[in-house]
C-alpha cells in the first residue's frame, strides 16, 4: 500500500469517526430531550373550563375562574413534564452511559491518527478526499497546505467582491448626482473616492 493510499485511508476514517460522533451525539440529545407539556391536556382544560361556565352559566368572576383553571392546569402540565423527563432519564441512564463511553472511545481513536485538530471537520476531510483522489495532494501536510491555500483564495476574493460592490455604489452615487443636479463630475474627487490612481 503506498503512502498515498493510506493517508486517503486514514482521511475516510477520519470521516467515519467523525459521522459516528455525530450520529452518538443525535441520539444523546434525544434521550436528554425534555417531555414537552403536552398542548391537548391544556386545551382539554380549557375546553372544560368554558363548559363548566356554559353549564352554570356566566356568574361574577368568570373570567377569574377561566385564568385561574388555566394557570392550575399549566402548572400541573409543567409538574408533569419535568417528572416525565426525570423518568425518561432514568430510564435512558444505562443508554446515555453507554453512548457517552462511546463518544469518548471515538475521540480516543480520532485522537491517534495523524490529521491535526483544526482539519477534523467533515467538511474539510471531504476537500482532502478530494485532493488525493484527484491528485493534488500525497501527503496530509500537503492536503493541508492545498486547503489553506484554498481558504486564503476564498478570503481574497470575497474581499474583492467587497470592494466592488463599494466601488459600484459610489459610482452610482456620482452619476446620480451628476444627473439630478446637473453638476460637474469632479473626477480627482472620483479618483479619490474610488482609490484609482
């Protein structure tokens, strides 16, 4: 296997580990999510709330009754949540161990191989697939380099297209200045203004 071959292989691995924390980190959150208070029990009060007023009919304070019904209902409903959410972790506990082992494992192994920190983003990894695979790139350190490069361009250019747009407003500004007030185009204020020699 040449050294080509292997930094392309230690790139997709990379790749693997990094898609494997990520799946591990999705599944955490889900068994650390919150039980949401459920919308259909509060409406299902309040429903009942206006019935029992429709039933005995509207007396003094109903709208006390109403807002006092509501607050009671939704603060069981939070009670609720937060209890459903101690038992769901509870019950998770021994998968959330399990999954937090794991993560630890795969950042122990993406640790091990060869590819600096900065570089261990999915992102990154596919551009150096990609400069291995078609050439331009043996060496991780030239991967690295070749992206870099890259991201400077990136830099480079989209500052020029900043410029531009600055250039291009200004000199709309002039014309429209010269055509609504019938003035002069004061060209070494331009070329001062627009950084032109």
């Amino acid at each position: 296997m040449s050294n080509k071959e292997s930094v392309l292989d230690e790139v997709k691995l990379a790749q693997k580990l990094l898609l494997e924390i990520n799946a591990v980190e999705l599944r955490l959150l889900e068994y650390r999510k919150p039980v949401p208070i459920s919308v259909k029990h509060f409406l299902l009060a309040a429903i009942l709330a206006i019935l029992i007023v429709a039933v005995v009919g509207p007396v003094r304070g109903f709208f006390w009754f109403i807002g006092a019904m509501m607050l009671a209902t939704f603060i069981y409903l939070r009670h609720t949540s937060k209890k459903r959410t101690e038992q769901k972790l509870e019950d998770n506990q021994e998968r959330i161990d399990e999954l937090t082992k794991k993560k630890v494992e795969l950042h122990q192994s993406l640790d091990r191989l060869n590819i600096a920190p900065t570089y261990l983003d999915l992102e990154i990894l596919n551009k150096f697939e990609y400069y291995l695979s078609k050439h331009l790139a043996d060496t991780l350190v030239e991967c690295a380099e070749e992206y870099d490069r890259e991201w400077e361009q990136e830099e480079q250019l989209a500052e020029l297209r900043k410029n531009n747009a600055k250039q291009i407003d200004l000199l709309n500004e002039f014309i429209w200045v010269v055509k609504n007030n019938n003035e002069r185009l004061n060209l070494e204020e331009f070329k001062r203004r627009m950084k032109i020699e």
